[in-house]
C-alpha cells in the first residue's frame, strides 16, 4: 500500500495553540500545497484535541493527530504521528490498518532506522540545530540525516526556509516545522518556500 507523505509537517504546541488567528493561519498553510497539518496538544483532554482537529482538517490539508491513535478515525485524519516514547509503530498499525499514515519522532539515526524497520512511513529527525521547543537538547546537525537512512526523513528542529535547502541536500525527504511557520509575518509563503526546495529535486 502506498501512502502518500506530505514534503512539509506544520506541527502545532501550546503557544500555537493560543494564536487568535489559527484557522486563518492554518488555512494559508494548507493552501501551500502538499502540507501536513499536525494535531499536536500536548497534556490536554480529547475534546480539546478533537476540537483542534477538526478545526485544521477543514483546511483540506493531510491531517495527522499526535499521539492520540484512539482519535485518529473519530476526526478523520490520515493517520498519526507517535512520540519517542509512545506506542510502537507496529502496534498503532495494528490498529489503524494499512491505510493509515503512521510517523514517529526520533532524536538519533539510530531511532530513526530503527523507527522505520518498525514500519514506520516517516520520521521526524531532531532537532537538526537548536531549538527553543527543545532547550539545552544538542543539536544532531545535517550530516545525521542521511546517516538515519533509509528513514524517510522530515528533518526538525530550528528549520526555517533558508535552511529547508540545507536539510534537502543532505537527503531529507521533507521538513517540519512549528514556529516558522505558525508564527511567520506570512504561513502562506514560509510554507510556498520551503516546499519549492523539494520540488526541485
């Protein structure tokens, strides 16, 4: 079964979270082209979850819940994205099917391969330089990506769209990002420039 995997992830956090402006910002990154939407709340209740869900899956954009495998079908998203220390890949297959997306977080090559001998369709590779999502975590640098193959790699951490070429030309199949593109003057073009990069391969 082939699933198709979207070259950019937006992934939300509290701070996201509490932007005014979400849907409107969602809606401009969804119309970037082939953009992932990320579900991500943290320490927060299923209807907040779900609630956030439905909001981005409006956009028409793939949506991916974080963490949350038991909400996954009840808000209609693609599939989810597992914490390091989440569920194992095999398990949350088991339970969504073979159609389902299923990505994992890692944070060395090493759980990375790892993550994709599992089954893995992805992996967030992180962070590549330093990150204020991650502080005091040391940063793995570009030449960690194409030492995480045959990973298929969405490289994050402290990504912006200068850097998007970088991550690229190291083997990076995607990237990921959360205030870069949340947070950017425009979601619309951050989004636009970082997926030109993999366009050109």
């Amino acid at each position: 079964m082939t699933r198709t995997i979207p070259r950019l992830h937006a992934v939300t956090n509290h701070d996201i979270l509490a932007l005014p402006d979400l849907k409107a910002r969602a809606a401009a990154l969804a119309g970037a082209g082939a953009v992932a939407l990320h579900a991500r709340a943290g320490a927060v209740d299923a209807a907040r979850v779900i609630e956030l869900a439905r909001l981005l899956g409006e956009t028409g954009a793939t949506l991916l819940v974080n963490d949350r495998v038991d909400l996954v079908q009840e808000v209609g998203a693609a599939g989810v994205h597992l914490p390091s220390a989440g569920l194992p890949v095999e398990a949350a297959r088991l339970l969504l099917g073979p159609d389902a997306i299923v990505g994992c977080s890692t944070h060395s090559p090493e759980e990375a391969r790892a993550a994709h001998a599992a089954g893995a369709d992805y992996v967030f590779l992180g962070p590549i330089w330093e990150t204020a999502s991650h502080p005091g975590r040391p940063p793995l640098g570009p030449d960690s990506i194409a030492a995480a193959q045959p990973a298929t790699v969405m490289a994050i951490g402290g990504v912006t769209p200068r850097r998007a070429a970088v991550c690229r030309d190291a083997g990076a199949y995607g990237v990921a990002a959360i205030a870069a593109l949340w947070l950017a003057d425009d979601p619309g073009s951050a989004a636009s420039e970082m997926l030109l990069c993999f366009s050109q391969q």
